[in-house]
C-alpha cells in the first residue's frame, strides 16, 4: 500500500516502511472533539459497528463513547484511528 508524499512527511513509501520496520512508530497529533465519529480499530462486538461517536473526554487519552449496536463504552485513543 503506497501513500501520497504528502501524508508521509516528505518520506516516501520505501522510507516510511523501512523506519517502521525498524521500530519507529508513528505518532498521531490529531485533536479530537466532541460529537465526532471515529473509526474503531476492532468493534467491541462482532455484531456492533466499526464506527464510534465520541461524547465526552474521561482522561486526556480516554473517551467516554457511543457504538451504534453496542452502546456505550470507554475508549483509549490506541483503540481507533487517527
């Protein structure tokens, strides 16, 4: 899978996978808010959706949030993507 320079950092592909490969990981500087819907790495269920609704900040990396399908749960940014 190949992105656009532009996404990387001025990395191209072949160095972006090398750096990972080497043990670098990406960090995500991204601020999310309040009524946003994010996408969940793995749904807390096999019949809930992959998507989230964030409703309220517990900690500075934890949401209080809600799963179409599931209801609500707590989650760690780690647990959906940036």
């Amino acid at each position: 899978m190949s992105f656009p320079t532009s996404y990387l950092g001025g990395l191209s592909s072949r160095e972006l996978e090398r750096a990972i490969a080497s043990g670098w990981k990406p960090v995500c500087h991204i601020t999310y808010t309040r009524d946003a819907w994010v996408k969940l790495l793995q749904p807390p269920s096999e019949y809930s959706d992959d998507e989230a609704k964030l409703l309220c900040q517990e900690a500075s990396d934890n949401w209080v949030a809600w799963v179409p399908n599931h209801g609500e749960v707590i989650l760690n940014q780690s647990h959906f993507y940036c």
